[in-house]
C-alpha cells in the first residue's frame, strides 16, 4: 500500500483517533504506539521539550529498530501545541503544525521529519508499523 503519491510519500489527514488507527492497520503490523509530549527532563528527545533535528524513527530506538523494521510512522494530534512536524523529502521541507483532530502517516524509510518550536501541552499519538511481507 502507498502512502501519499510517489511524489509526495506521506499523507495529512483530518479524522477521529478511532479511524486513524484504523488506517495505520491497513499499513501492516503495529510494533509501537505512544504518547509524545513533553513528558521528561533527560532522556528520549521525543518525551522533551526540545526540537528534534531531521531523522528517521528507530535511528534514536536501535534496540526497537533491531528487532523490527519501522517502515510507515503515523502522528495524530490528542491536543494541539506551537510546535511544527516537519517532513523532508528530496532536499523539500514541508512545515505542518498538527491540530486536534489531525494525522500525519509518512514512509519512514522514504521521508526524514523533525520537530521545531516548543511542545508545551501538545500531545501526539504515536504508531510505528512494520509491512507485512
């Protein structure tokens, strides 16, 4: 299954909790879900109110990223914040600043994301999904 269009290899949606999980099943095998917000002071960048330079999901979890391939990442907006996702595909940066209500699922093996500006209340819902060969 593709995500998005070849050129552009992620997808924004506007949906409930309930139908965003349901689409990241179409993807393949949940391996992880989680809550990222701005949770700690040390440790995981994402449980942290800092920006997040340009990288893959796994590259951070190598235990995690070992034992299952993290193919599709998908992000939904429990509550909405200042920070911005951003996605990097072909040297072009695009910025999304995820409200309620919001999902972003992109190929993590063909895109790089990151986040700038502060978290503060924000809260995502994270699922990484490995394909099913």
């Amino acid at each position: 299954m593709i995500i998005g269009t070849p050129h552009q290899p992620w997808e924004l949606l506007d949906t409930t909790a309930e139908d965003f999980l349901l689409q990241m099943l179409k993807y393949g095998k949940p391996i992880e879900t989680s809550l990222v917000g701005s949770f700690d002071q040390s440790g995981r960048g994402s449980r942290r109110d800092i920006p997040l330079p340009f990288h893959r999901d796994g590259d951070y979890s190598k235990e995690k990223a070992s034992k299952n391939s993290i193919d599709v990442v998908g992000l939904f907006c429990i509550r909405g914040g200042e920070a911005n996702t951003l996605i990097k595909y072909n040297d072009k940066i695009t910025s999304y600043n995820l409200k309620k209500g919001q999902g972003i699922i992109f190929d993590n093996k063909e895109v790089l994301h990151a986040r700038e500006g502060e978290v503060g209340d924000r809260l995502l819902l994270r699922v990484w999904v490995e394909r099913q060969k």
